[in-house]
C-alpha cells in the first residue's frame, strides 16, 4: 500500500521541484525554501515532511 501512495507521490512532488537529492534549483520548492526558510528548515514542518516524502516515497 505504501508503494502506491508513494508512486503517486513522487510525479507531484517532482513537478513542485521536490527531488530524491532535495529541492530542485529554480523550482517552485527551492524559491519556497530560500525566501521562507533559508538554510535552516525546521524539522517536522510541512516543507521538511514534503521533501522527506520525495526522497524516500514512504510516510
């Protein structure tokens, strides 16, 4: 079951710039992360479980 939500997944959080090797440059992921966050994002933020989504596929 997880195997399906995380096929689903990965297309919609690549075409939001949310890599398997973290944000994508010129993505909509990477403005999100530079203009809110910056180097430091928090853990267990949206942005933290987005990103942790699309590089493991696993909740």
């Amino acid at each position: 079951m997880f195997w399906l939500l995380g096929a689903l997944a990965a297309p919609i959080l690549g075409a939001f710039g949310f890599g398997p090797l973290g944000p994508i440059a010129g993505s909509v992921a990477a403005f999100i992360q530079s203009t809110v966050y910056g180097a430091a994002v928090p853990a267990g933020s949206l942005f933290a479980l987005l990103q942790r989504l699309a590089m493991t596929a696993f909740l």
